[in-house]
C-alpha cells in the first residue's frame, strides 16, 4: 500500500508542475466560450463598420484554445478575432452574427451568450464546426442577420503567423509573426526574400554591365559597351591597339546570398515537455500494474 501511495504521489507532482502547451509557447490563449461582457449590451446595426474581422491564424504549432491541454491541432486552436471600434458593447448573439466563406458556403454562428465589449476583442474557434470546415474557402465573412458587414481573402499563411489589421480596425492588413490573441495587434515581420531576390540581381547586372565596358586606342572610355555578348560596331576601326591599352575585363563580382529568414517556426519547448510528460506516465502506468498484479499473487498465497 506504501508503494501505491507514492505513485499517486508521482502522479499528482507530474500534473501540478507541467505547465500548459500555450504558456511554454510564450502566449496566451483564448476560451471557445464568450466570457462575460459588463454593462447594458445592445444589438449592433448590421451596417459596414460597425465590426472588423481583426485578426486570423489558420496554421497554429502550439496551444490557443484554453481548452485544449498540452496539446494542439489545425481545428481546435486555427481562431479568429474580432474587434469593437464602437463605445457601446454589442450583444452578437442576438443578431445572430455569424461566419461564412462566401455565398452558398455553412455558417458559423457565435454560441450562446456571444459579447463584445466597447473597444473590445472576440476571439471564435470556427473550425470546431464541422459543417463550417466542409466549406471553408480562403474567403471569411462577417455578417449581422444575414447581411455581410465584413469581408476578408486570406493569403496562405505560415505556422504560427497570423494575417492582422494594423493598427486595430485599419485598413490596411499585414502578415505578422507574433499573434495577439484577443489583444492589441502587434507588427512583426519576417524579412521578404522577393524583395531580398531583386535586389541581388539588381547589383549582379550593374556589375557585368561596369565589367563590360570598353576603352579605345587612345586610353580614353569609350562610352560604348558590350551588351549581351554583341559588340557594338563603333568599337571596331580596322587597327589593333598596343597591348599596354587593352583594359581586361575585370572578374565578375560573387554576390553572396544573403540568407532569408525562415518563415516556418521553429518547433516550441511544449513539444518536449508533452513528450516527457506522456514517458513518465508510461512509466508511472507500467510501474502501477506491477505493483497491483504483485499485491494480488500476495492475496492468493494467504
């Protein structure tokens, strides 16, 4: 009996000192349940404006919905935020506000008690509807009893990064690497590797075209240079210049790439901790059914 008590022991110590996948990952979370707004809420006017679709992240590597323990996954914690420009709280719920990726698409409906404070955040986990998935185009709707008074199309977009209005309500809508969960949007952006592509091409054809130019017989430049391998015919005038005035091309300069930053995170700390933590539960199970098959040979023998 000593034995089973100290593996109870382990069991709770394991529990109580595993901190959760989404505070190892260095952010918040969200519930799937609306919390509770203060003051007198009132139905919002299904007019453009009202609401703004704030923020999304589809591709979540680690823990958003409050919900879910040491784990993630694609459905459960891809969310959406929204946001109240007014100075009034909104009952949505009661409007049957809802999502949808375009005409004819399902329609996720705000759950029961659905609030937005004034100058507030909702945050909604619309893929833990089914019907909603099945349909989910790279469009996403906002819409007040059937009227759209919002509407977004989303890019593709990396793990762990979400597609944000900045400032909160902007027009203008930006990729950033640190989400903010039902808070304040935040820009942070990856270096771009088009931009970064360009600009190395951009030096490497002001190189050749410097290394191609010519100089004539009396030392002087030219002006005339060798474009794409052809010689331009004023450069030829019938007499060999001395040897001491032929400038040699001089060797193409090496560009290194310049490394573009990763755009897939790397993988968070909650994947190890979840790792160990299901090891020593096997461990600790393996222990237990020994413990308990040794007590019951003990029972038979007396």
């Amino acid at each position: 009996m000593r034995f089973l008590a100290i593996i109870g022991g382990l069991f709770l110590v394991l529990g109580l000192t595993t901190p959760p996948a989404y505070a190892a990952a260095g952010h918040g979370c969200a519930s799937p349940i609306p919390p509770a707004v203060p003051g007198t809420l009132i139905n919002p006017p299904a007019q453009h404006g009202i609401l703004f679709l704030n923020e999304i992240l589809l591709a979540p590597h680690s823990t958003w919905n409050c919900t879910e323990q040491n784990t993630y996954s694609p459905v459960n914690d891809a969310w959406v935020e929204l946001y109240n420009p007014q100075n009034q709280p909104f009952n949505l719920y009661a409007v049957h506000a809802a999502l949808d990726s375009g005409p004819g698409t399902n329609a996720f409906y705000l759950p029961l008690g659905a609030a937005i404070a004034a100058h507030g955040f909702l945050t909604l986990f619309p893929r833990s509807n089914q019907l909603f998935t099945a349909t989910e185009t790279s469009t996403l709707r906002l819409s007040i009893a059937g009227s759209v008074i919002d509407e977004v199309s989303l890019p593709a977009l990396p793990e762990e990064q979400s597609y944000a209005r900045i400032p909160d309500g902007g027009s203008t809508w930006q990729i950033t690497t640190t989400p903010s969960i039902s808070a304040k949007n935040v820009l942070t952006t990856a270096s771009s590797p088009s931009s970064t592509t360009a600009s190395q091409a951009s030096s490497s054809n002001d190189s050749a075209n410097t290394s191609a130019r010519q100089v004539d017989p009396s030392g002087a430049q030219s002006g005339k240079a060798i474009s794409n391998g052809k010689t331009q015919a004023g450069l030829l005038d019938g007499k060999q210049p001395g040897w001491d005035h032929i400038a040699t091309p001089a060797p193409p300069t090496m560009l290194a790439s310049a490394p573009t930053a990763s755009v897939i995170p790397s993988s968070t700390s909650s994947n190890a901790l979840d790792l160990l933590h299901k090891l020593l539960l096997t461990l600790l199970t393996l222990a237990l059914a020994g413990a308990l098959f040794w007590c019951s040979k003990l029972f038979r023998l007396t």
